[in-house]
C-alpha cells in the first residue's frame, strides 16, 4: 500500500488524478481510498477521468499494436484524446 501523506482538506483534482492508477490498483490505504472515493462522489470531472482511465485499460488490454490501424476515426480520437489528456497532466 502507498502513503500519500494527502492534505487534511478536500482533495485537489490534480491530486486525484495522481492517485487514479493507485485506486484502479488497489493500492491506496483505506483511508485514501475513502477520501478519493468522497471527491470523486462530488466532482464530475474527476469521475470522468476515472472513466477515461478504465476505458483506456479496457482498449488497450485486447489490442494489438497492429490493430490501433484497424480502430475506426471515432474510437481511435477517443484513444487519442484520453492519451494526450493524461500526458498533458503530467509534470515534464
């Protein structure tokens, strides 16, 4: 389990968003995962994050490398989009 040292208040987005792979692992203590799970009660973008996290796990665990070709436009954007989304909220 990790230990986050998460703020005594309310729980920022960028926050969550760090702790999405923890939480979709299993990872977080049950008071973090607690305290995640009561941001994510309250905040629609969060939850779409989540979503966007499970989605991408989803694709990606049955596709080959050589089916992202094969995606049709709508499906490959998402992909796409839900990538650069991650990307762009990670520290460079």
């Amino acid at each position: 389990m990790t230990d986050h040292q998460l703020p005594d208040d309310d729980l920022p987005c960028v926050l969550v968003v760090d702790l999405i792979t923890d939480y979709l692992d299993d990872a977080l203590s049950p008071h973090e995962r607690a305290r995640l799970e009561e941001h994510l009660a309250e905040c629609d973008d969060c939850v779409t994050v989540l979503d966007q996290f499970r989605t991408t796990i989803t694709v990606t665990g049955r596709l080959a490398s050589d089916d992202v070709d094969r995606l049709d436009e709508p499906t490959r954007a998402q992909l796409i989009g839900v990538f650069q989304q991650w990307a762009a909220g990670r520290p460079g």
